[in-house]
C-alpha cells in the first residue's frame, strides 16, 4: 500500500527555518515527481515545490523562491522541503504530492502543520 508520511513541521519565529521531510513506502519512489503543496485557513492549496522523478528539474512558487529548496533521496525514499527566512504567510499545513511519470497517478500525504509566529 502507498503511502506518503510527512514530518517536521513546528511552530517556528519569522526568520527561522524548518525543513520537512516526506517518506514514501509502497511504491517504486522514482518513478514519481515529487510536490510539496500548502493550504492555509480559508485558503485553496497551492503549489509550493516541485522535483522531478530524477531529480533534474525544480519548480517554485514565486512567494518562495529563493528561501525554500526541495531535494529529493532516491535511496531513501524521501523527499525534503528546506525552508528558510521563514514569514508568517508560509503558515499553513504543508503537503506532499506524488505524481507517476508516465500514468499521471497521483497520492498525497496527510500533512504537517507549520506554524510561523512571533
């Protein structure tokens, strides 16, 4: 059975950092791009972070670029979401996302609250 486990999120101040991680188990990991998406209080979710099944393409939102850098872990099933210079917008549980190359299939994980606050 797929599935999607995520991990790390916390209640952090403005300009700090957190990074969060998200194992797969289930399911052959690299044949599948990897997201991390974000949904706020009264908000629709949204595209935060996106790597290619091999790793060799990102994609950002534009509220992120340059502070928040997804990695991924072929060998270990994981898939990772460092995030820096932290503000109170980024608040929101965060969730993976995961997309089969070829069959478009898609999983998602069941989220972790990040919480940016002085």
């Amino acid at each position: 059975q797929l599935q999607l486990v995520e991990s790390g999120g916390d209640l952090v101040q403005p300009g700090g950092s957190l990074r969060l991680s998200c194992a797969g188990s289930g399911f052959t990991f690299s044949l599948y791009h990897m997201s991390w998406y974000r949904q706020a209080p009264g908000k629709e979710r949204e595209l935060v972070a996106r790597t290619s099944a091999t790793g060799g393409g990102t994609n950002y939102a534009d509220s992120v670029k340059g502070r928040f850098t997804i990695s991924r872990d072929n060998a270990k099933n994981t898939v990772y979401l460092q995030m820096n210079s932290l503000k109170p917008e980024d608040t929101a549980v965060y969730y993976c996302h995961a997309q089969h190359r070829f069959t478009w299939s898609v999983y998602w994980g069941q989220g972790t609250q990040v919480t940016v606050s002085s």
